[in-house]
C-alpha cells in the first residue's frame, strides 16, 4: 500500500488493529509503503448483506474500531454538514425535500468523541475466507486527509447501512449490536445511526458524480450505476426525515 508521508502513522495503525484482531499484521513500513501479508478469499457479494455472520462481524468490527481508535476528541459536525447541505441541494435542484429535517437532526446530537473511521464499508471491501469476514482497505480513509475525518462511529454505522441497503430493522439491529459491544447507550447510538444515513448518501453521490465526470468507457457507466444508487438512498432518506 502507497502512502507517501502519511505511511508510519497508517502503520502503527494497523498495527493496533491487529492486535485487536481486525486485521493482518503489517509486515513492514519504509519509504511510503506499508506491506501488508496476502489474505486468501473472494470480495464480499450481494449474498453477504443477507448473511448473519456477515452483519454480527461486521458489528464487532466497528464496535472494536470504535474503542481501538479513539481520538480524544470531539467528533466535528460543521464539515459534515457544510457538505451536507451543498451536496444534497445540488442534487435536489435546490428543493428542500426533508434536507433541512436532516440538517436539524444532526445538529441536534450531543457531543460524541470522533474515532478514526473506517470510511470504506462497500461490500467488496470484506474478504469472505475460510476463518470468516476479513476488512480489507481499513487504514487511510477516514484520517482526516479527506472527509469525513476522524469522525463519530455512526459515521461507519451510516456507510454499512447505506453501502448494505438495510432495511430499518436490519440497521436498528446493526446499532443494537454496536451499542453493547462499545458499551454505549442503545437509543444515542440509534438516533447518531439516523443522523448520519443522509450525510453519508450525499458525500457518496457526489464522489461518485465526480468520479464518473472524470472517468470514460465502461468506467463512466459503472459510476452512474453507483450515483443513481446513492441518489436513490439519500431521497428515501430525507423523505423519511421530511
């Protein structure tokens, strides 16, 4: 893995995930680089969202990523809702549609301490091996070089239920889970969960609107297929916040 300046501190960090058990031992650092050992198994499919074993691994994932990675600091909503609403009234044409129910919720949330997140949570991402579901690309997106920065857990919570297509049960589960494995209140966990579900489209559709500008071909076509389906979530969710 290339990380360039960044490289010692993303080492030690899988270092630390490691030794909780969440991923593979870095094998060395030099020079920008991380070498990591090779993890057989297949991409996590479409099967997988439907997989119980998938989902509790999944929770026990983030919920011990959630206290590995503490940062001691709060978790900083202003970036998040800055993109929040640019985003989300780009794609809106500039309607409302639940936008500004959404805005509120999260600003209503109390102080919750920011972690490293995850920010990766697609289902390609997960190796499905022998000894279970693996996280894969887990060290460098959510540490502050782009958003959402460290960040509050449900950061995470949000992407899986997003990236998995969940239904409201499966996700009230999802933070259930979550909330006893951190040692943290059930309904806080819950209510940050369906604050950050419309953030989390929106940062989604615009990286994918951008992606597919930017890209030809086949590729241009595969991040149409990814913006139409994160339009689609972030509209079920502020209609739901409406």
């Amino acid at each position: 893995a290339g990380l360039g300046a960044w490289g010692d501190a993303v080492a030690e960090r899988a270092g630390r995930l490691a030794d909780a058990g969440l991923g593979p031992p870095p094998l060395g650092a030099s020079d920008g680089f991380l070498a990591l050992p090779w993890v057989e198994g297949r991409p996590a499919g479409p099967a997988a969202a439907r997989d119980p074993a998938f989902l509790r691994a999944l929770a026990a994932y983030l919920a011990a990523r959630t206290r590995v990675l503490r940062t001691g600091a709060v978790a900083e909503t202003g970036p998040v809702l800055e993109m929040l609403e640019v985003n989300a009234r780009e794609a809106l044409d500039g309607r409302d549609a639940g936008l500004s129910a959404a805005v509120r919720r999260l600003e209503r949330l109390p102080e919750r301490e920011a972690i490293i997140a995850d920010a990766r949570l697609d289902l390609h991402e997960w190796i499905a091996g022998a000894h279970g579901y693996v996280k894969a690309d887990a060290l460098d997106h959510g540490d502050g070089v782009r958003l959402p920065g460290p960040a509050d857990p449900a950061w995470d919570l949000a992407g899986a239920v997003v990236e998995l297509g969940l239904d409201a049960s499966a996700a009230a589960e999802l933070a259930a889970w979550h909330a006893d494995a951190a040692r943290a209140h059930r309904r806080e966990t819950a209510a940050a969960l369906a604050a950050y579900l419309a953030p989390y489209a929106a940062w989604r559709l615009a990286d994918a609107l951008l992606s597919m500008r930017e890209a030809e071909g086949d590729d241009r076509l595969r991040f149409r297929l990814r913006a139409a389906r994160y339009r689609r979530a972030l509209d079920a969710v502020l209609r739901a916040a409406a």
